[in-house]
C-alpha cells in the first residue's frame, strides 16, 4: 500500500471514531450518513481517473449540451469574455506536442484561457461534475459531462470532429493536454511514477516543510481588486445574480468611480464588448490577429462596411472552420467603430 493510501485510510479511520465519538456524547443528535449519501458526496476524480464514471459522449452530442446549459456563460464556442474568461484560445499545435503553453511565457496572450492553464483533464471533468451548470450544479449525467469535454477539445484542435471521448480513452488525451507539463508535482499528493519514468508524479514524497509558502508573504490581500473598475458593472450588480444556496456570495456592483482607461477607448470598447476573448492585437487566439484582418483587407474599399456587419451576423470559413459567434449586442455604431480601428492599425 502507497504512503497516500494509508494516509487516506488513516483519515477515514479518524474520521469513524470521531462519528461514533460524538453520536455516544450527543445522543439524539444527527444520524449516520447512509451508504448512498456518502456516495452522493464522494465524487471526486484523481489525476489517474480513479473516481471517474463510466460513461461516453461525442463532439456533436457535447455541442448540442453545451449550447442548450453553457452557451449563456461561456459563449457558444466557448470564447465568452462577458460572464466568465473564454474556457478555449491561446493554445497551439506545438503547445500539444510539449506539454507546455509558449504564451504563457512569453506573455503573448492577453487573457489566459481554461485550457492555457489546466494540466490535467481529470480536473475539468471532476468540477464540471461538482459545480455546473452554474444554476443546477451536479445535474449533468457522465455522458453528457464526456460530451462537453469532448467539444472543448475540438474547439481545442485537440481532438478531430468525429471524436468520441470515454472513460476508455480519456488516459490518452490527458497526453495531449496543451499545459499537462506546466504544473508543478513535486509534492506528496502524487505519489505516482516520476516524469522521468513515464508518470506524473514524485514518488510520494511528501512536503512537509512549508518553506516554499512561507516567503514574501503578502501583508494585506484586497477581495475583489483583480476586476477593473470600470468592468464590475458591465452585466448588472452581480450580487442579484447568486445561486439560491451556499455560503458564498457576490460582491455588490455599481457605478464605477474610476474612468476606463485613457489610452485607448477603442481597446475598452474591444474588451467590454468580448472581441478579445477571441482576438490578440498582434496573435491570434480563437480568430485572427487584428494585424492578420488589417493586412487581408487593407486594399478592399467596402472592408469596413462588410467587416461592420460581420461582427454582428458572425460568420465562418475566412479564417478556418471555427465560426465566429454572432455579437448582435455590440451596437451598429460601436461595430463601424471597431472595425474602423482595426483597420487603421489597432492599438
């Protein structure tokens, strides 16, 4: 047995005798979880799968769940910067072939996506599981969780349209994760094989010392101050917009006191209105560059009204087969202006 085993059989023990402790102390008070509630709770899903259910789903049945419980947060391909960050982007070929995403580093990418970050699949399915959708947490069944992962991927450019991810297969692709090498594992709670040795792990080695957070310790943390000002209104107070449950809830939103920035209020309008999420000033992320359109197009005399009336009615094939969104709540105006500007150089 694994040094993690025995310690997770020597908590469940603690936790047994702390049960039966306080039921022989506090008679008539609470009740024994049954075999089904326990099960209920236990859900969580290992970095190698153990606690995964069995289960199978498709790109296109994925596609479908996903526009019917996810569109409205994260974007019908995922690239929404309204609600959520986009939960696809900023990944590219060669990032599948490392393990390691070069944006990341080099500070290319404007916005980090889900899948600039994430390392591990398992990781994605286990909150999927727990936490979503956002209003009915819990409520999708496995097939349907494989079949969002699965449509991710493909927006990913990980996997092929035809693809059907399982519980079979779902080992292979955690080997094509863009970031699966960018996580730190020299702790105890991968006690699997070292990366030298085809794992993922350290051994087992525990980290006991706490040396690594215990410097530059930060004196004050403020709540709330990674948002920009100017942004904490932009859909509404989000402390009416809560789950009903939980202890958790949201900051109370309203009119900014600070300005938006100065430099560029087309880059605002870009921003607020969700282009970048898709669109680098000078990289491509989802779509294309804003310097790839200004150098297509910069000899074309209608550009700016055909470009105009594509950022509303979204479009697909100008740029490969992930289709553009349609954005019809970015105004006809606010569109001739930002494509204006991308066409002049944007900055």
């Amino acid at each position: 047995m694994s040094r993690f085993s025995k310690s997770i059989l020597s908590l469940a023990f603690a936790a047994v005798a702390t049960s039966a402790f306080a039921f022989e102390t506090y008679k008539g008070i609470g009740r024994p979880a049954t075999p089904a509630e326990i099960k209920a709770w236990d859900i969580d899903i290992r970095p190698d799968f153990k606690g995964l259910p069995k289960g199978a789903g498709s790109v296109s049945q994925g596609e479908v769940v996903f526009e019917e419980k996810c569109a409205s947060c994260h974007g019908t391909f995922g690239e929404s910067n309204e609600v959520f960050t986009p939960l696809v982007g900023g990944t590219t070929k060669d990032d599948i072939k490392t393990g390691h995403v070069k944006a990341l580093a080099s500070g290319d990418l404007p916005q980090r996506t889900t899948f600039t970050k994430v390392a591990t699949i398992s990781t994605l399915f286990d909150y999927i599981q727990r936490a979503m959708p956002w209003t009915s947490p819990k409520s999708l069944q496995p097939d349907e969780i494989y079949g969002i992962l699965a449509y991710l991927l493909n927006l990913s450019e990980i996997v092929p349209a035809d693809f059907v991810l399982s519980d079979k297969n779902i080992a292979d692709i955690q080997k094509m994760m863009p970031n699966r090498n960018g996580m730190k594992t020299d702790h105890g709670m991968w006690p699997g094989a070292p990366a030298s040795k085809g794992g993922i792990g350290n051994g087992g080695k525990p980290d006991v010392q706490a040396k690594a957070c215990m410097k530059n310790c930060k004196t004050e943390v403020l709540i709330g101050s990674i948002m920009p000002d100017y942004a904490r209104n932009a859909h509404g107070n989000l402390e009416d917009q809560n789950r009903n449950f939980g202890p958790v809830r949201g900051v109370k939103t309203g009119e900014s006191t600070v300005s938006a920035p100065k430099n560029s209020p087309e880059l605002e309008m870009a921003t607020i209105s969700g282009c970048m999420a898709c669109h680098g000033l000078n990289n491509k992320i989802v779509g294309p560059g804003y310097n790839e359109i200004q150098l297509r197009y910069k000899d074309q005399t209608d550009a700016e009204d055909r470009l105009s009336r594509k950022v509303r009615a979204g479009g697909q094939g100008a740029w490969g087969s992930i289709p553009m969104p349609a954005n019809e709540h970015v105004k006809d105006a606010d569109a001739k202006t930002l494509v204006k500007w991308i066409l002049s150089g944007a900055k």
